[in-house]
C-alpha cells in the first residue's frame, strides 16, 4: 500500500513521507506571505525544524520561529507568541510539532487580533461568538508526533496557572486550513513519546467510541483509530524507522481528534488536572488512569466494548478487550499507576474538585459526580 494521499475531511490535508518539502506551496495556497513558525523549546534545536525553516527560506517565505513553549503551555507563553508575532508583521502560523506546540501556535494565530481575554473564549455555550471571526490569521500544521490529533482540531488546550486548570478554547476557524502529515518527522520520536502520544491517540478514540452521544460517523472513523493503534504502535515503538507504521499512526491520531466532537470521558476528565497541577506528560497520564476508567465505566459500554473486541479481533469480550489495553500499556512501559510517574502526594479532593469542572466530564457514559469519581482518582494511585 502506497501511503500518500490528499486528503479534505475535515480539512484539506496533505499525507505522505517527504511531503514537508511543500511547506512553501500549503503557505502560498493559504495566502500567508510572512509565517512564523510556532514549536516547543526541545524542538527547535532538532534537525526536522531546520528542515522545515530551509523549506520556508527556499520559497522566500522567510525562517521566523518562536519557541518558547512549555510542555503544558500557559497564558504567559501565549503572551510572548502574541508578541513576537505581532512584532515580526506576521500574517500567518505555522504550527509545528507535538500537542503543545500546535496548541499554541493556533491560540497565538487566534488571539493575535482579538481585544478581549483568552478565558473569554473557554469552550462554554456560545462564549466563541465573542471573537472577532475576521481578526482570526491562517494556520498551516506540520504534526511531528502522532498523538493528540490538534492538527485537525477547532480548539486548544490552555493552562490557567491561577487556577490550575487546563481550558478548552474554541472556535471553528481555529480550525488549520491546510496540514501536512509527513511520517518522516516523527521518526526520531523517543520510544517513550511514540508510546504516550500513540496512547493519546487510543484515548481519543476509545472516549469517543464510548461516549454516550449520537455521532455515527465520529464512532466509526473511532473504532477504525483504534484498529490501527492496535496494529501499529507497538510496531512504531520497537522501530522508531518504520515508516509504515508511524504514518498509520499519524493517521490514527487525526482520526482520534476528529472522532473527540462525539464527546470525551473520565480519562481526559482525570488527565487534564494531573497534568495541570503536576506537569505530567498527557497523552501517558491518559494511559495511567484507562483501565481504572474502563473498569468504572463497564456498566453502561460492555456490549459496545464487546463489539469492538470482536472488530479488532480480541476474543473475550469486555475482559479481552481490558487484558489486551492493560498489555499494551504494558509492553510500552508505561507505569500502571499515577505514583509510577511521580506523583508522591497527591491532593484527590483538588484533583476531583478540578475534574469535575472539565468539559469532557460530561461525554463520560456513567455520569461523574463528587461521590464516584473521588474512589476513581484515588484508585489511579494505588
């Protein structure tokens, strides 16, 4: 099989190894004659970005990159993004790199020409009419992970440092209007971050599957996810160079953002607190607490999971499918607790307090309450 493709749903995307080589091009096409690139601080340093800057300078697009991302970003990063692309008469992003690079990249290309405050925009009710839709600059994404699938997303994910909140900040025209998926860019990947962003991409998946919503596209393009997760990221953990499998997971991980509109659960409703208050990598916390998730949840979705086991070609059921997510994580060496990563005195009552305030608490098929989700937080850590 031939993996390169163009692709429009839900946005125009451009698929397949080397195809960073049209960075230029997805700009032009865009109408962006002056990018910054947006990435994290650890990726800038690394050969794929020079890449990326050699393609620009070549097309006569400039190399302006900003880079000061944390791995969670804050309001403060956004400020200096803000900044510098005001300050360089930017007129569109390139977002480049994992969850947290692209995540900032388009709230910078978001906010840049707004007047109110970021928090004014947090994914409540209607609160993204409040943004000035015109004022909004252009996104190209360049993902160089294969996990939280932001490259086909309409939102963000910001901490709040006061509150210490991860928000969820919305709008459809966050949106990128073009994306290059190149595998080739995630081959230098560590072994731990193809495991936590391939795990975050079987979240998306598996909390969308479950989700209790009526989205019959979004359930099937979820369960296709995680067929190829389940293919595919033990192969693309043990060989950091196929390409073959890192471009299916690439895949895998927008197909999970885009099956997420059908709603997320308790394991991004637990994930999003742990790793506001203890800085802990994302797409690995969600991986922790899934089990325990799937366990609390098996009331209301063991004949859906069952189903699923039977498409994947996992037999046992329900049982199966949770002996073959617990081996996985496993295999990965991921820690089977939220104390193996790190977290040595944990504050469950905040931890709940935070959870519960999350969006994706109300996607979860048994419904979250003070009462059954503080015995689930506190059951992660033991």
């Amino acid at each position: 099989m031939t993996l390169t493709a163009n692709w429009s749903y839900p946005t125009a995307i451009r698929f397949g190894a080397g195809r960073i080589a049209e960075l230029g091009e997805a700009c032009r096409a865009a109408g962006i004659e002056r990018p910054i690139l947006i990435t994290d601080r650890g990726l800038a340093a690394l050969p794929v970005t020079a890449t990326a800057l050699d393609v620009l300078d070549a097309a006569g697009l400039g190399r302006a990159i900003f880079a000061d991302v944390d791995p969670n970003p804050t309001e403060a990063n956004l400020a200096a993004g803000i900044a510098a692309y005001k300050a360089g008469g930017h007129d569109g992003v390139i977002a480049f790199g994992g969850g947290s690079g692209l995540d900032l990249a388009k709230t910078v290309a978001f906010m840049a020409g707004q007047t109110r405050p970021v928090w004014d925009f947090e994914d409540i009710g209607d609160w993204w009419t409040r943004a000035d839709a015109d004022a909004i600059a252009p996104v190209i994404a360049v993902p160089t992970t294969a996990g939280t699938g932001s490259e086909v997303g309409r939102a963000t994910v910001l901490t709040d440092p006061a509150t210490h909140m991860k928000k969820i900040i919305f709008h459809p025209r966050m949106l990128p209007l073009r994306v290059i998926c190149d595998p080739e860019l995630t081959v230098g990947m560590p072994p731990e971050i193809t495991a936590g962003t391939g795990m975050d991409a079987f979240a998306h998946c598996l909390e969308a599957y479950s989700s209790p919503f009526f989205h019959p596209m979004s359930q099937g393009i979820a369960l296709e996810g995680m067929r190829l997760v389940k293919e595919y990221l033990p192969r693309a953990y043990g060989d950091g160079t196929d390409i073959e499998a890192r471009g299916q997971m690439m895949a895998a991980a927008a197909m999970g953002a885009t099956a997420f509109q059908k709603g997320l659960g308790a394991i991004h409703a637990i994930s999003h607190p742990v790793g506001a208050m203890y800085n802990t990598h994302h797409g690995t916390t969600n991986a922790v607490v899934m089990t325990n998730v799937l366990d609390f949840n098996r009331p209301a979705i063991e004949d859906r999971i069952a189903a699923a086991a039977a498409y994947l070609g996992i037999p046992g059921g329900f049982d199966g499918f949770r002996d073959f997510v617990a081996m996985l994580i496993a295999g990965l060496a991921i820690p089977s607790s939220l104390t193996g990563l790190g977290i040595g005195a944990p504050d469950v009552d905040e931890l709940t307090r935070l959870a519960l305030t999350d969006p994706s608490c109300g996607g979860n098929p048994v419904p979250l309450t003070a009462e059954n989700l503080r015995p689930l937080i506190a059951s992660c850590f033991e």
